[in-house]
C-alpha cells in the first residue's frame, strides 16, 4: 500500500485537495503500476507560523 503524505500550508479549498488527491493517485499509478484502491495520500495542512524555511517562520516570509 503506497502511501503518498503532502504537507502544505493551510487555505486549499476541498475542491483543491480532491484535484490533488485525484493528480497524485493517477500520476503514481502511471508511473509506478498498480491500483488506484492501492494509493493513500494523506494531506497535513500546517499553518505559515507552525513551518520554518531559511531561519525565518513563513508567516514572517511570506505574509498574506
């Protein structure tokens, strides 16, 4: 069982996780075989001020 973790900021819509969800499956069974029922993808939706990049917190970084 293949499982696919995506960890990204908050603010997708649920139209947005499925497209991803959807993308991913097809892209993995693409490229590696096997069934679409096989593939997991679990989605951590992480806020800008719980993630670090550069030594700096992307809320600070990359303000909205």
């Amino acid at each position: 069982m293949p499982i696919i973790r995506v960890e990204m900021f908050t603010g997708r819509s649920e139209d947005q996780k499925r497209a991803i969800v959807r993308d991913l499956t097809d892209a993995f069974v693409q490229a590696a075989g096997g069934s679409p029922d096989s593939v997991h993808v679990v989605i951590t939706d992480v806020d800008k001020g719980n993630w670090g990049a550069g030594g700096q917190l992307c809320s600070d970084k990359y303000p909205e």
